[in-house]
C-alpha cells in the first residue's frame, strides 16, 4: 500500500467504503441519483477523486447500487425484533425503528426506494423487493405462520405497500401526523385489514385468534 | 381473412391511431416495454413500418407514452361512476371495471404502471400519477368531501396503493382469488381503513357516519 496521503491509511478498507456509501447516501438525500456525481462523492466525502474511483470503478451505477444495498441492509436491520412480549408493541417498535430511518433520510428515501430514472435497472428493483419480501418473512415468523395462504400474504404485502406510500406522503407532508401517531396509527391499520380478511380465511381468522388475541 | 392494403382508407386518423395504440397495448401485455419495437406494431397491427412511423415520429418513446395516455384514459373512466344509490355500491361498480381492466391487460398493465427500466421518464410517472390523482378525487366526491385532511388523504392514498398492490399480486396469482370475491374484500378494506382512521380524526369520523353509515 503505497503511503501517498497518511491520513487514507487510517481507515480499513471496509470502514473507508463505509464512509464513501455514507457521503453518497447523504447526497441521494438531497438530489435524484442521477444528479450525484462521483466527483461530487468524492468532495462530500473529502477525498480525492481517484480514490472514490478506486473504490467503484462502475462508476456511478456501482455506486449507486452499493449505496441502495447499504440502506436495505439498514431497513432490514429495522425489521429485526426479538420474538418476545406482546405482538402488536413489537411490531410499532420496527415501525419506529423504520420510521426513524425514513425520517433521518428524508428525501434520499424516496430517491433510493422509487429509483432514479436514469439508474433504475432490474437490479435496483430487486434490492428494494428484497427488502419488502425480508419484511413480510420477519411478520409471518411472528405472527407464528409457516407457509402463508395467498390471502394472508396479500393481506400483509397490501399493508407493506400502503406503509411504503404512507411514508412517502408523510414526507410530503413535513412529517405530519407527528411519529408516534403515525405508528400507531399503521398498527391499527394492520389489525383492521387481518380483521377483515379474517372474515374470508380460516388461516388468517386463526392468526387473529391467536397471535393478536394475545394483546392485552 | 385479412385484406391489409385496402383497409388502409378506410380509417380516419383517429381510428388508426387508435388501432395501433390497441395493437401496441396488447404487444406491451406480452413484453416490456422497452422489448418492444415499432416493426412489432407493424407486424401486429397489420401494417407497412412507414405508417407506424408516420403516427409516431418520435419513435418507441412516442408509442409508449401514448399507449400509456391511453391506457391511463381508460382507467379513469373505471372510476366515473354516477353519484346515485349507495355508496358502497358505487365503489364496487368502479372496482369491477378496474378489475376487469386490470384483468384484460394481465402482463401489460404491470409493465405500463410500473414502467419499463428503459422508457420511464418524469412524463410516465406523471401520467400514472395524474390517475391516481383522479381516483382520489372521485373518492372524495362521492364521500361528499370538500378539501380533504391530511389524515383523510393519507387514508385514501394508502387504499388506492393497496388496491395497485393486490392488482400486482392478484396477477401474479393466476387471478385468485375470483375477481368477486377481490372486488368485496377491497371494498371492506376501504372501510375498515376508514374505521381506524375515524377514531383520529373528526373529519373521516363524520364521513364515516354519514356517507358510509347510509348503506344497508
């Protein structure tokens, strides 16, 4: 390793990759992802421009996919709660975690999760599938289910979709209703929409039955 | 039977127009957008190349737009449901042309809302968006809403992208489950959504006794 600038060698080359998809993500938050540059990565980063190079010689699509990786690995990191207490505070304490993540990206969340449109590739859209489909796993091993019916499954990826859409708008809309109603709010929704499918599926009436009944 | 030259003038340029739109909406059924080229239409519409050309100087871009245009046309007379008897009703009426919609176009309608990786522009967006708008707001109309909350708007928006979601999954599912039984289930989704959001907000509260209430 050739020690041109001391300070570079400070960091591992894991930690430096970090702090370049930590500067890219920063910017996606602010601009569309066709609008950064890796020159631009490279300033917000305070690095030389050969280095980000180095780091992503795809140049920005590489970039660019490394950063949505990064922050699917963050949102399925949100999803992760212990299987322990009462379902319906687990699942507002995901949504918390999530909305937190939303919130502190703001702009960059929908950048990242609608795809830019000079950068959206089949890839792209299969990180952000990934991290919808890694969301309706964690919620069917919670809710006990092995192998979800396909009215439960749409139940369950309606309701991702309309908490996708509901932080979209809530961006929109300056973050109003403040987050603690949202939340609730979202779980609420959750309930309503088991209820009614419950109505119609012996698999979903029993998870209301059991895993839901258990709240107090 | 397929007397191609002839046939040629006896077409107003609206009808023709018209036809190929129809021959590329059912190409775009079949394949992504961005695999499909102006000689398909051609082929598929029975004409010379020159003449697809003629309609749609600006090429595959040109074609997709205003198949989308269209399509998005058609989708929002689904919604255009007279304001007359009860509400729910009225509702399921407007979700059996969208299912029915949704249904025809299969493959296609996935790849125009969604938006090939090659041609989605703001343009696309926009357009998709614009029907989105519109369903709303016969949403509110018919709850007899005038100037919508946020709360009442984040609902309404949230069911309408739930409602997208099942058309996605419904397809994929091989249209289980029977279109019937996805059209009530849907409406009680609505309501419920409604129910909760009821319990936040006076505004959707009194939506929810009145318009909602009158139903029998």
């Amino acid at each position: 390793m050739t020690p041109a600038v001391p300070a570079y060698r400070r960091l591992s080359v894991e930690e430096r990759r970090s702090q370049l998809l930590e500067a890219a993500l920063s910017l996606f938050a602010l601009r569309a992802p066709e609008d950064v540059s890796l020159d631009d990565v490279a300033e917000a980063a305070g690095v030389s421009r050969p280095l980000v190079y180095r780091y992503f010689p795809g140049g920005k699509q590489q970039l660019y996919e490394a950063a949505l990786r990064s922050a699917a690995e963050e949102l399925r990191h949100c999803f992760d709660e212990p299987h322990e207490g009462p379902l319906l505070p687990r699942l507002g304490r995901a949504l918390d975690r999530y909305l937190a993540f939303v919130g502190r990206h703001d702009a960059g969340f929908s950048a990242l999760l609608q795809g830019g449109s000079v950068v959206e590739t089949s890839r792209t859209t299969a990180i952000v599938d990934g991290v919808r489909r890694a969301a309706a796993e964690h919620i069917y091993s919670h809710l006990g289910v092995n192998g979800p019916g396909p009215r439960l499954r749409m139940t369950v990826r309606m309701w991702i979709t309309a908490v996708e859409a509901a932080s979209l708008i809530w961006l929109d809309e300056d973050k109003d209703p403040p987050v603690g109603e949202l939340r609730d709010w979202l779980v609420e929704q959750f309930v309503a929409l088991l209820t009614v499918t419950a109505r119609r599926d012996p698999q979903t009436a029993e998870v209301v039955r059991g895993a839901l009944a258990a709240r107090t």
